[in-house]
C-alpha cells in the first residue's frame, strides 16, 4: 500500500512498517488494521501504545483507487474504538504542516479534522524526519481526562 502512494510515504518507511509490525523496532506491539476484500489489501491504519492512556497512530493509508469511499474512516473509528476500549483518551498524529505548501496533504490534513483530530503543534525539525517536511502534531481526545 506504502510504495503504491509514492507521494506520500518514502521507500525507507516500507521496512519501517514491516519492522513495527513485526516488533523489531518500536516500543510495544503494535496493533494494526487491515481494510480487506477480495483477497487484496485496500488499506491499513497501524496504532501504538509507548505509554498508559495515550496511542499513536503512525500509520494510515489507503489505495489511490479505494480513497473517498469510507475505508480509511471505518479503519480510524476501528482502532480509536478499539483504544478507547483499551483505556486509551487521547491519540496522537503526526502529519505533513501546512506551512510545507505540499498538496497531496491538503485532504489528509482535512481527512484527520473530520475525524476530530485537532492540532497542537507545528515541530520543524522533527527528529527522525528528513529537513523540510515541519511536522502537524494532531491530538483527538477519545475521553475527558480531569
Ligand atoms: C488519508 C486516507 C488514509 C483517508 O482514507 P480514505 O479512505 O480516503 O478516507 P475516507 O473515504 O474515509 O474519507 C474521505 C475524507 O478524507 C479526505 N480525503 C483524503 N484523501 C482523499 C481522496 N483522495 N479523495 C477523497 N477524499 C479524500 C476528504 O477530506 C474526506 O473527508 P470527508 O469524509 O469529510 O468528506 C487516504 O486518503 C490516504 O491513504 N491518503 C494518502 C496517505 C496519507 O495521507 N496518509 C495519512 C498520513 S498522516
């Protein structure tokens, strides 16, 4: 799904999700998933828990051809259900800013708004992250926490 969206996710971020599926890298196990029909992948959304009450998710991603259509939303309210469940109140998201003037992320800034996720910080550089790509941090708030 990562190398059919080359202009959004880098070759090097193909083995960093086949790594934190597998838990070679990353902090817990991650929990992932997988939008799936006719025996083909359609999109994925992969979720991980480093501390007690908060998740990230790290990656979502869906088919070109299958976007627009409802899969990357029933996959977020999946997992954010299934974090809620979890004991989870706020979830975080790491995105493309808007001060980079990249379109293909216009949508998925919006995609993430629609979804109730807010953002709380604009962090240029991010470590980890290559130079020119300042980081949108978007948190949703599943439950109230005082
Ligand atoms: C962001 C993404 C996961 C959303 O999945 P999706 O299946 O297209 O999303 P849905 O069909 O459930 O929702 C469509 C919503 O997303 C937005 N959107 C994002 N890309 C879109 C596209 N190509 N076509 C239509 N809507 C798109 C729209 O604002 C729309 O909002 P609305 O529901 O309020 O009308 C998917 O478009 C994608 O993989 N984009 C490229 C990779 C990416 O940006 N990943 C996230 C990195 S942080």
């Amino acid at each position: 799904v990562l190398a059919a969206l080359p202009d959004y996710f880098t070759p090097d971020t193909h083995e960093e999700v086949r790594q934190r599926i597998t838990g070679e890298v990353g902090e817990r196990s991650p929990r992932c998933w997988v939008a799936a029909d006719a025996g083909s992948i359609a999109g994925f959304v992969l979720a991980e828990q480093r501390y007690a009450g908060s998740a990230e998710i790290t990656y979502a991603a869906v088919l070109r051809e299958r976007q627009g259509r409802g899969v990357g939303t029933a996959l977020v309210e999946q997992a954010l259900s299934t974090l809620a469940d979890d004991e989870v109140s706020v979830v975080l998201v790491k995105t493309l800013d808007a001060s980079a003037g990249y379109e293909p992320y216009v949508a998925t800034r919006a995609f993430w708004a629609a979804r109730g996720f807010r953002q709380v910080d604009c962090i240029d550089p991010l470590p980890g992250w290559e130079a020119g790509n300042p980081a949108a941090l978007l948190v949703a708030a599943l439950r109230t926490t005082c």
